[in-house]
C-alpha cells in the first residue's frame, strides 16, 4: 500500500516541445522564462530549454498537473509561434531540477536578462549531455544542438 503522500509510479510527466522565436537572437526568451516562473518557483516543474538560430526546443518535467499548467502557460506565450510537441511521456522521476537554459550565441548578453536562478550554459552536444541523463531525448537535444534538428518548426 502506498502511503497518501508517496508519489505512485508514473505520476510524473515529461513534455518536449520546439517552436520559433518572435526574436532570432534571443532576447525574447527572459519574457518567456519569467511568464513560466510561477510554475517552476514553486518546485514542480523543472524545464531544460535549448535556443539556437531563432528556434527552440523546451522540456518540462514534474507533477501531471503542473507540467499541463506550464505547457498551458507556453501556448499562449506570444513570443513564439509554431508550436510543436515532440514528446509526452509519463516517467517515473523528474531527471533534471531547475531551470537551465542553453544558448549557442550570445550567452553573456541574454543571460543578463535572465533571472540569477536560471542556469546558463553554451548550448553543445557536451554539455546536453552532463545535464540530461541518457535516456531518449538526449539524442533529440544533441540533434538540435548540432544544428541537424530533424524536426520542422
């Protein structure tokens, strides 16, 4: 029996998704990072967004609910637009906590805009991988961060 305050298996949830930048560079992603800070403030939704030439692909981890709430959060953000999602996969445990953020230009300028809780990193196959466990979407990561993104925005 599971005690009332154990999670069961699979009450978790995974979502990646890609779409396009309003902003090529980049400066539009602190106004999207902030408009999702309410969900990932209070804990339950940790997120690894990758952005290169105009494009990006983000991935939300945590509770059901609260990675539902924050995709919701995300469609109606008005900073991108072509908004596709690649995977939704109930997991057994988040695999990452935070908020990081890689970018493969301009990592100093943005990340003066960003809040001091993001964690920035420049956007490469290497660094994907000290973030990311090697499950299944590490490979769409890498992917996109070699710029071979495999998937149409």
């Amino acid at each position: 029996m599971v005690a009332p305050n154990e999670k069961m298996p699979l009450d978790f949830l995974r979502l990646v998704y890609v779409s396009s930048l309003v902003d090529e560079y980049g400066f539009a992603l602190a106004p999207l990072l902030t408009t999702l800070s309410r969900d990932y403030v209070a804990g339950q939704v940790s997120s690894l967004t990758v952005f290169a030439n105009g494009s990006l692909m983000q991935m939300l981890e945590g509770e059901r609910a609260p990675v539902r709430t924050a995709f919701a959060h995300v469609r109606a953000e008005p900073v991108h637009f072509g908004i596709t999602l690649l995977v939704e996969d109930p997991i057994a445990e988040p695999s990452i906590g935070g908020t990081h953020l890689g970018l493969l230009q301009f990592v100093h300028e943005i990340g003066r805009t960003m809040s001091p809780s993001v964690e920035l990193f420049q956007l490469s196959p290497t660094e994907l991988s000290k973030r990311l466990p090697a499950n299944d979407v590490l490979p769409l990561f890498t992917s996109f961060a070699s710029g071979s993104r495999g998937v149409a925005c």
